[in-house]
C-alpha cells in the first residue's frame, strides 16, 4: 500500500494510554495499562467486563482471566479484547502483589537472572551517514544489541531488496561484529520476497529477522524457517 510507505505510523491513530483501576472491599487499588487501541477497551471494560468482575475474588486470577476470555470469545480472541483482558491482568497481579506485600516476580517464583539485556529499537531508513550515526551512539550508550526497521517490500522490486541490504550494511559496518543486530520487516512483505530477501541478508549475521508476515500466516513463518539460517521472529 503506497499510501502508508512513508512510515509505519500512518496506519495508526492516536488512541492515547488507557489505565485500569481495580478496588478491593480492604481498599487496596492495582493497576494495568494499555497502549493501543485504548478508547475501545475502555468501552469493552466498562459496558461488558466489569459486571463479570464487581464482587468476585480477586485472588483468583486464571480464573477470571478464563471467564473473561469466554466472554468476549464472539468479538474477541485477539486485537482489542484481548488489549482489555491483559490490562485487567495487570492490575489483578498489581492486587496480589500489593495485597501480598511483595514485588509480583517473587508471586511468580522468584528471579531467574539478576540482570535481563535490552536492545535498541529504531534505526529507520533515513540515510546512511545518519543511520550510522545513531548506531554508534547506541554502543557508547552501552547497548550491545540494536534493532533496525526495513523501508521497503515487495512492490519495490530488486532496487527495495538491494535499499534493505544497503540498511543492515550500513548498521554492521558502523557497530562491528561485536554487536547483535535484528531487523523487523512489520508485516510487510510476502513469501516469495522473503525467501529471497533472507539470502541477502545471511552474510551480516541478524540476530533475528522480525515480522516478515502477518501474525496469522504461520504457513510462511514456518516455510521461511527452513529457507535460512537467520532466526526467525512474529509478532
């Protein structure tokens, strides 16, 4: 879709951040949030999921959650309903923690590693001296990982597959081997042009390559998996 080539957030309307607050009888107060899509879970919340919620346990979180997720089951499975449930989610185990006096990873067993690593997440194609730039200040701000967006898709052709390549160079040659680097394809391209793109991109050693396809198209996830030894990741 040409219209919506120039950046990713043309798809996108400004739903703003909905907060979810639940109370219990003792007063205390947890809370969940959510990102997107927030004017419509707060319709769904208010209209339908809170009489399913007032005067239940809120110890009892599964099973809620699996209450819930019955209950939206002819609009929901995904998308928007799904936004609702987790944001419930998150504040029924803001309660537990709140009600139990500890942080909720000590509710779910307890650490596993001290330390999780983080990565970058940007690196848009806005021309390789500024793309370079901005991955340099990423490893002296101490990031060993950085993830970059691909500007172009199918409808683009050979010129769009050689601009994507000359972006993961452009990134590699300015962090080094040293350094991890993923790229996230959003959803954009099908099949065939991922098979092909992906032998392009073998030689700089992606750490993953992100959302080659839509979520639901586990065929082409699957079939592009065994096309290459570059890890691959939906979303």
């Amino acid at each position: 879709y040409p219209q919506f080539g120039e950046t990713r957030g043309s798809w996108f309307w400004d739903s703003g951040m909905a907060v979810v607050e639940i109370e219990t009888e003792e007063g205390i107060t947890g809370s969940g949030w959510c990102e997107d899509g927030c004017s419509a879970i707060s319709l769904i919340i208010e209209n339908h999921l809170s009489r399913l919620l007032i005067g239940q346990d809120a110890g009892e979180i599964e099973g809620l959650w699996d209450r819930l997720f019955r209950a939206t089951l002819p609009y929901g499975r995904k998308g928007v309903a799904l936004h609702a449930l987790s944001a419930i989610d998150l504040a029924l185990w803001d309660l537990a923690g709140k009600a139990a006096g500890k942080p909720v990873y000590e509710l779910l067993g307890g650490p596993v590693k001290p330390d999780i690593p983080v990565y970058a997440s940007a690196l848009h194609p806005v021309g390789a001296e500024k793309v370079q730039a901005e991955a340099k200040a990423y490893v002296e701000e101490g990031y060993q990982a950085m993830k970059m967006r691909f500007p172009y898709g199918p409808g683009h052709g050979i010129a769009g597959m050689r601009a994507n390549e000359e972006h993961v160079a452009n990134v590699r040659d300015a962090v080094g081997d040293d350094i991890e680097i993923m790229a996230d394809a959003y959803m954009g391209w099908d099949f065939l042009y991922a098979k092909k793109m992906v032998k392009r991109l073998e030689p700089y050693r992606l750490a993953w390559l992100e959302e080659a396809f839509l979520p639901d198209d586990l065929n082409s996830y699957a079939k592009l998996r065994q096309e290459t030894s570059i890890p691959i990741s939906g979303g």
